[in-house]
C-alpha cells in the first residue's frame, strides 16, 4: 500500500484535468464549425453577451455536454483512470537525458539533410546534361 502512495499527481485529478482540456479543444473547435454552419447557411450568429456569439454558446456547451457524458459512461471512466495509472508507473526521461536525445535528433536530422541535398544538386545536374 506504501508503494501505492507516490508523490505526485493522483491518477484521478489528471483524467479530470484531461477531460477537461478536451472539453475546451473540443469547444473551441465546434465553435468554429458552427460559426462557419451559420455563415454557409446565412445566420446571423447573434452576439448573446460582449465577445459571446450563439456559436460560442453553443460550441462550448456540445463540448461540456460530451465531456459530462463521456466521464458519466462506466467504461469511459475506468479505462481512462486505468490508463492514468499506468501512465504513473512510466519512468520517465530526466532532463538531461531529454537534452542528449532531442541533441541526437537534430544532428541525425542535419547530417540525413545535407546528404539529401548532395544527393538533389548531383542528380539535378545530371538530369540537366541528360536532358
């Protein structure tokens, strides 16, 4: 039980915290969709309150409402908690380990450039003297 008891985020918190991340994403986009609905179809998307238009009501309450469902559905919400604690389980990368690897990242990335580019400028070459 001690080993249960680790510092740090409680698997719970951050599946709410996501949900609600994802309610926000997902409100910002159905927003858009439906301001771009009411401009196909030539609504007026009427302003409600001072920077509130109906599309943003309405976006951001969809997006509420599928985030409520979602986290009020049995399966939903024992996968996602499942998956937060396992996701507590994950050793992860210390911050130098971070540095040296995104460091062998962009060299690879430059070196795999540069011989692409040699590569480009000596087929474009032939390609113009062949043709």
């Amino acid at each position: 039980m001690a080993a249960e008891k680790r510092a740090g985020i409680d698997p719970r918190r951050m599946v709410i915290l996501f949900f609600v991340l994802a309610a926000l994403a997902l409100g910002i986009f159905a927003e858009k969709v439906i301001g771009l609905i009411f401009s196909y179809a030539r609504v007026n998307d009427l302003e409600l309150f001072e920077n509130w238009n109906l599309s943003t009501v309405l976006g951001f309450a969809m997006a509420a409402a599928v985030a409520i469902i979602s986290w009020r559905t049995p399966k939903v919400q024992t996968v996602s908690l499942e998956i937060a604690a396992e996701l507590k389980k994950v050793t992860w990368p210390t911050l130098r380990e971070t540095r040296a690897a995104t460091l062998a990242v962009l060299v690879a990335s430059v070196i795999a450039a540069i011989i692409l580019g040699v590569f480009d400028y000596v087929w474009a070459a032939i390609s113009q003297r062949v043709y």
